[in-house]
C-alpha cells in the first residue's frame, strides 16, 4: 500500500491550490482515505475525510466551505481542491488511509473521531503548502 501526495506550493492569501493523493496497491474506493495537515511545532490535524464504499465527505471546520475532497476511482487517486487560502492553512500535507473505514460506526465520522491521526493505517508522504504575500 502507497500513497503519494502532490501539488503543493507556495500561493498568496485567498489564492486555490489543488492537491493530489495517488494510491497503488490498493482500490481507493475500498478505504476511507483523509487529508491531514501538521504546521511547524503542531500536531497533525485532520482536514478532510471521503468514507470508503459511500464516499461520504467530512471536513473540519477550520476549512468548511473552502476546501472539497473528491474521488476520481478510475485514477486512484483523491484530490482536495483548496480555495481561499489563509497563512494558517501553511503546512505539510498528508493523506491517510483507513482499511477499516467500511466497519466504522456513524459516530466516527459525525463525531470528529477521524481527524484523530492514529485512526489510519497508512501515511503517505507529504507536500508543503505555503501561504504568504
């Protein structure tokens, strides 16, 4: 199981970058797969989740209406669309993957319990976003 992230860069405040998670050794649709994010002397957090099978998205709410999760199964891969970009959105960028996310109760997700990053089973390697004039 692999997972690479892509697209980050360095954007000016209110400006839309477009991450990519590309999965191999493993159908995408058969995991819950999560976009986190850990600034400089910060723990991970959870930005965004898509459910395995329903593909039910979930976001934090530090990125509610700005950010979009999405699916292309076909590719494998999972994209977040970043728009409106903060200084405060500035991290490394990660995608996890949850084998389990099929058996997860409804809380888990409506509870916030997968934005805790210990919940996933793989990491990818991650992409720094920057966002500074």
């Amino acid at each position: 199981v692999q997972l690479q992230a892509s697209g980050g860069g360095l954007v000016e405040p209110g400006g839309s970058l477009t991450l990519s998670c590309a999965a191999s050794g493993f159908t995408l649709n058969d995991y819950t797969i999560a976009w986190f994010r850990q600034a400089p002397e910060k723990g991970p957090e959870g930005v965004s989740c898509v459910t395995s099978g329903d593909g039910r998205t979930y976001y934090a709410d530090s990125v509610k209406g700005r950010f979009t999760i999405s699916t292309d199964n076909a590719k494998n891969t999972v994209y977040l669309q970043m728009s409106n970009l903060k200084p405060e959105d500035t991290a490394i960028y990660y995608c996890l993957a949850d084998s389990q996310g099929v058996l997860r109760a409804p809380g888990f997700y409506t509870g916030g319990v997968w934005r805790k990053s210990w919940e996933y089973d793989y990491w990818g390697q991650g992409t720094l976003v920057t966002v500074s004039s």
